[in-house]
C-alpha cells in the first residue's frame, strides 16, 4: 500500500474512532443526565441508533476522503447521526420527543463538527507559521 493511501486509512480510522467515542460520551451524559442505571450497557443501548446513523452519514458522503473536514464530512456525518439515530429510535420503540431532537442536534454539532473546526485551526495556524 503507498504511504499516501496507508497515512488517508489511518486518518479515516482515527475520525471514525473519534466520531464513534464523541457518540458515546454523548449517550453517557444524556444517561447521566436523567439518573439512568445499568451505566455501560445503557450507553450502548442509547448509543446504538446513533453510531448506526453515524456510519450511514459516512457512506453517503464518503468521509473517508476527508474526513476532518468540516463540509462535507462533518455535517454528513452530524446530520446522518441524528436524523438516523432519531429514526432508528423511533422504529425501535425508544423515546423521541421534539426537545430531545433539539438537544441532540445541538450536542452532536458541538461534538462532531466542533473537533473538526479546532483541527481546521490548527493546520490553518500552522500553515500560517510556516510562510511567515
């Protein structure tokens, strides 16, 4: 394999991993939020839908290209998360009511697009200190 393909794996390993631990700290804090037992079992159980959806957004907008990118990656992946997330919730009988719909959009933004803008800030500055 050439480097330039085995270093875009690795890339796309590592932004899928990120995405896949972001959900999970998602479903633990909303679990934690409303007191729920049965902690890691829980969290899976919340997280599922989520990740499920994660891995559609991915598909659809082929994030392994770029996957640190803010658009298209991104918002792929945030809005394939929720909206397939929310709908395999639904389809499986769990909760989804308007103000969870709103909480989830908004936590998963500040998670999932929120380290991709902070990597796009940094590779700007370093560019940046490099032509300086």
């Amino acid at each position: 394999m050439p480097a330039a393909k085995s270093a875009l794996v690795r890339t796309a390993l590592f932004a899928g991993l990120a995405d896949a631990i972001l959900i999970l700290v998602f479903a633990a804090i909303g679990r934690d939020a409303h007191q729920r037992a049965d902690v890691l079992t829980g969290v899976f159980a919340t997280a599922w839908p989520f990740l499920a959806g994660a891995m559609i957004g991915w598909l659809v907008v082929r994030a392994w290209r770029a996957p640190f990118k803010t658009w298209p990656a991104g918002v792929g992946i945030w809005i394939g998360t929720v909206a397939g997330g929310m709908l395999l919730r639904a389809a499986t009988g769990q909760t989804v009511v308007l103000a969870f719909i709103i909480v989830a959009l908004v936590s998963l933004a500040i998670l999932l697009l929120g380290y991709r803008a902070v990597i796009a800030l940094v590779v700007r500055v370093r560019r940046q200190s490099r032509q300086s």
